[in-house]
C-alpha cells in the first residue's frame, strides 16, 4: 500500500514551511518565532489556516505575521521527443 504522504504529494500537497512571529503573552512588546511545518494544499493551505485558527483561540501569543513558503515536491515530468537514440554496447 501506498504511503499516505506520497498518496497526498500526488494529489497536489507540497511541503509548506510558515514562519509564525507572535507576541509574548508577558512581555507583548516582544517577538518570539515558531517554524510549523507540513504538507498542505497550495494556495488555500487548509491545514495551515486550521492550525492559525487553533492558536488564536486556545493560545495568549497574539500572531503579528506569518510567512508562508511551499515547494512542490512531485511535479510533471518534462517529456521531450528525441530524434536519435545513441546505444553503447
């Protein structure tokens, strides 16, 4: 059976890295950074959003900016058509 995270890379997800910046809940005036990382659906990133909404809710660091960067990791393969084929014996 097929790897669930090879099943997904086929159907679309890439490797999403978001860099989190929030605000400590005791010093707001300070900045601390969080690295999340995933497979997720470019460019609506589901799993991303459902993870923001999580943090809003349930933890004190208010978010000051979030950077998202993904990279698809199975992408089509570039076919050319090849006039001459070279065999070594």
């Amino acid at each position: 059976m097929a790897d669930r995270q090879f099943r997904d890379m086929l159907a679309g997800f890439s490797l999403t890295t978001a860099e989190i910046l929030y605000h400590l809940p005791d010093y707001p005036a300070l900045l601390q950074t969080f690295i999340w990382q995933d497979y997720d659906l470019a460019p609506k990133f589901p799993k991303l959003i459902k993870f923001l909404d999580f943090w809003s809710a349930n933890l004190d660091g208010k978010l000051a900016t979030v950077r998202v960067a993904h990279k698809a990791l199975i992408t089509p393969a570039e076919l050319r058509f090849v006039g001459h084929e070279f065999r070594l014996s």
